[in-house]
C-alpha cells in the first residue's frame, strides 16, 4: 500500500469529493456502484462517525460506510437482502466502498475495511456486491468475508456476504 494516504473519519470537506467519486461509479458512467446517496446521507452518515475516508494529497480517493441496518431499512436493495438473509440485531451494513479507479490494486480497500473495523469493533456486518462484479467480490473474500448466497433486486443479480467483528 501507498504510504502516503491519509485514512481517517470523514469530515464535511470531504463530502464533495465522496459524491464525485460516487459519481465517477454509477452504472451511468461504467461503474458499479447500486445506490446514488445524496449529500444529505452523507452528511449525516459523517455526524454519526461511521464514513471512513482515503484522501491522497488532500484528494479522496476511497471511503466505505458501516452504518446501521435501520438507517438503510427504506433502501429497496437492502430490503431485498435482509428478506432473503435476515441479519442479527446487533448486525451492520459495510458499504458502500468506494475506491478511485486510479488506486485500485493497491491495498486501499482493504486499508479502509481494517480502519472501519478497528471503529467498530467485535460486531457482524452484511454487504452486497452485483454477481457480475469479480473484481469486488474477489477483494472482499480477501478481506475475510463470506458468502450467504445470492438475491435478485429489480432484475439483477448479488451477492451477499458477511463478517464478524
């Protein structure tokens, strides 16, 4: 890994470089990403302490999210998810990650997951990566995560994992 990022909580400085990178990786663009968030969620996902931000040169150039379960309830993916792998109640949801296409393949991901983790300490969490996506799927069992199976929302196909804490 690079030495020279800077990983820590997010401020609300760092909010528009979160939502360039997020745009830089909806599906419109060529990315991945499944869920637009807006500047609001982030904002308050930042006073709720649970947004983890890379920043290269004062740049961001990843975050990833561990917020709860019930602050993603109105979320139709996630509902989709927690009907067909019901999660524990102590359970959180890792994601969205998000990494600049020029830092990839360098540590990043798993730099930013092992500093979320150090913040949340001892307990499980869910994610969901799209089926068709290896690259992601292959860096988070890196990680340590497991595969729960499969689930269908609005015509595509994920992945759910878990860790424990």
């Amino acid at each position: 890994m690079r030495l020279d990022y800077d990983i820590a909580l997010a401020t609300p400085d760092d909010i528009p470089g979160m939502l360039a990178l997020q745009d830089a990786n909806l599906p419109d663009k060529g990315g991945s990403l499944s869920v637009r968030l807006t500047e609001d969620w982030f904002r308050d996902t930042i006073l709720e302490k649970s947004i983890v931000v890379a920043r290269c040169n004062s740049k961001v150039v990843g975050y990833v999210m561990g917020t709860s379960l019930a602050a993603n309830a109105h979320i139709a993916i996630i509902q989709a998810m927690l009907r067909a792998y019901p999660a524990s109640p102590d359970c959180y949801l890792y994601g969205p990650i998000c990494v600049a296409k020029s830092e990839r393949g360098k540590g990043l991901a798993r730099a930013l997951f092992e500093q979320l983790r150090s913040l949340i300490p001892g307990r499980p969490a869910m994610l969901f990566v799209r089926a068709d996506n290896p690259s992601s799927l292959q860096a988070h069992r890196k990680m340590g995560m497991r595969e729960l199976g499969t689930f269908d929302n609005e015509g595509v196909r994920y992945m759910a994992l878990t860790y424990s804490g």
